[in-house]
C-alpha cells in the first residue's frame, strides 16, 4: 500500500478495497498466501500440529507451568489447557 498523502485516508481505503476479495462470505488478501491451515476463519479453526501435543504433555509431566508451556511451545493458554484436561480425562476412564 503507498500512502501519497499521509493527512488523506482516501487513497488507502481505495487501495485496501481493490486488495481484497470477497469469497464466500469471508475475506481473503491476495498477496497474503493464506491457506486453512495458517489463517484462523470461523469455517476454518486452526489446527495444532502434531508434533506439539508430546511436547505439551511431556513438558507438564516434567512440571513445567501452564504459562511456560505456552510460551514454549507457542500455543494459546486455552489450547494448552485442553489438551492436558483431555489427556489426563482420558487417562482416567482407561
């Protein structure tokens, strides 16, 4: 996007909406590559890849935080959460 004006917005909220394709209700930027498996849509949550569910689990067992398991492995607090519940529900009814 060039900004020719800093003080006008026009020419950028031109210039988004020629960016920007609208398909199937939801917006896509053509220059971004997004694809489901890197963009979060309401269609499409994102999937966590299979190699970070051992270290989820082996870096609780090991007593590592919530938090620092988070920020290790680079998964939301929400995400982390569910997969250790699951894990040890799982583990109960076994």
């Amino acid at each position: 996007m060039v900004i020719i004006n800093p003080i006008s917005t026009e020419k950028q909220v031109l210039e988004l909406k020629v960016n920007i394709v609208q398909i199937r209700d939801k917006l896509f930027l053509r220059n971004a590559e997004q694809t489901r498996s890197t963009f979060d849509t309401l269609y499409y949550p994102r999937q966590i890849e299979p190699e970070k569910m051992p270290m989820v689990h082996l870096a609780h067992v090991e007593g590592s935080s919530l938090r620092g398991i988070t920020r290790t492995v680079n998964l939301a607090d929400n995400t982390v959460v569910s997969l250790v519940s699951s894990s040890f529900s799982k583990r109960a009814n076994d």
